[in-house]
C-alpha cells in the first residue's frame, strides 16, 4: 500500500509545473519539470518511449536544474517570458537553459497519441489563415517541413503569430525561440518541432526528414488552433 501511495505521489504533477503557454509564461523560479499530460510511450510509433524518457526526463530536467542554478535572487520575482524577453541582458547559461525549458514545456502540449491526434481539427480561423498566408494547409506544412529540415545542427522550426497578427515560419538555432529579444523573427509561437539529435536519433538516426514527415500524426490540432487564438 505505502509502495503504491509513494508511486501515486510521484506521479502526480509537481506544483509550479505549467501545462500551457499561459501557464508556462507566467512561471517564476524555481522553475520545475512539467508532466507529459500522456505516457512516455503514447507517441510510439512516430516517438518510441525510450526518447521520451531521455528527452523528457534527462534532457528537459537538465535545462530546468540549470536554470534555476544560473538565475540570482533578483530574477525569481520575474516570469519566464520577460526573463526571454530581456535574455540578450543575461549569461549565455540563461539564454539556453531558459530557452530549453520553455520550449520543450510548448513542446509536450503540442502532441498526443496518434489515436487521439487524429480525431482533433484545427479550428476554421487556423485553417483560414494558414491558407492567407502560405495558400493552403498542405503549402504550409511543407514549408514548415523544409525549414525542419534545414536547421544546420540542433534547433527548432516554429509557426509563429507575429505582433501583427500574420503567421509565418522561422527556425532557430539550439534553444533560442521567438519570445527572446535576440530572435531574428519575434511573436507568440503557435506550432514548433524539436530537431535536436536527442529528440529523434534512437528510432529514426540520421534520418531527420522522415521524423519531421511523421510529426503531423501526433500533432494536436485542437491544442494548436487555442495557441492561434490566444492574443
């Protein structure tokens, strides 16, 4: 029984841990590791459980512990969006273990099983926009899967919903995303993808092309039409 309660207690979601992007932004030190919202091995076959587990538990763990080690006393009463957004002011240890624990924070909500994935729909208005800008869903997610494709070594690919209102696709190198001051393209970001070796090497090795094709069947379209909408 007291086995059974110690798993129960760890299992449950730690407090301060963000499941959303507004949750997440207005997140203070310390900072704490999210829980997936989903079993490590709920995304097999497009990612097997053994990446999840490494990638989650290990690699994010890491940016979160190295995070709140690198802060000072004057930044706890500061949310991780304004740390982001003020970043080129702060070590580089900041800069990429921030950016690291936000961006896989996003990241998780972004997925789920393919089962479940594939009964979400994008909402009418991400559709409608997605069309404006890139002419149609199908344009845009290959554009989205060339800009995968190219990030030279480790970094992201985003749809981003600038200040403007206009949807368009960036990438960024390492952990850098398109909240901090130093990005090349600003904005909210609503859709992004991981390609870092870590986050696909086990199952798919140098074949990064096909993990970026397979994502779209564990994209959560519901969770991605409430980031679009968000202002």
């Amino acid at each position: 029984m007291l086995k059974v309660l110690a798993l129960l207690l760890v299992m449950a979601p730690s407090l301060g841990c963000a499941t959303t992007r507004g949750e997440l932004n207005k997140a203070k030190s310390p900072f704490a590791l999210p829980e997936l919202g989903y079993a490590a091995n709920a995304l097999a076959p497009v990612i097997d459980e053994a990446t999840m587990n490494l990638h989650h538990g290990k690699h994010h763990k890491a940016y979160v512990d190295n995070l709140n080690a690198a802060l000072g006393e004057q930044d706890k009463a500061k949310s991780l969006v304004e740390i982001l957004g003020s970043v080129s002011k702060y070590p580089d240890a900041v800069r990429n273990n921030g950016g690291g624990h936000w961006n896989h924070s996003f990241f998780w909500t972004l997925m789920n099983s393919e089962e479940k994935a594939a009964k979400t729909k994008m909402s009418s208005a991400l559709r409608k926009d997605l069309e404006k800008s890139f002419g149609s869903v199908e344009n845009f997610k290959k554009e989205f899967e060339t800009q995968a494709k190219g990030v030279f070594g480790s970094g992201w690919a985003w749809l981003v919903k600038t200040d403007d209102g206009k949807l368009v696709i960036a990438k960024t190198a390492n952990q850098d995303n398109p909240l901090m001051d130093i990005a090349a393209v600003k904005g909210k970001p609503v859709l992004a993808l991981d390609v870092w070796e870590h986050a696909y090497y086990l199952t798919y090795q140098n074949k990064r092309a096909d993990y970026v094709a397979n994502f779209w069947r564990i994209v959560d379209w519901k969770q991605v039409s409430k980031y679009h909408a968000e202002r």
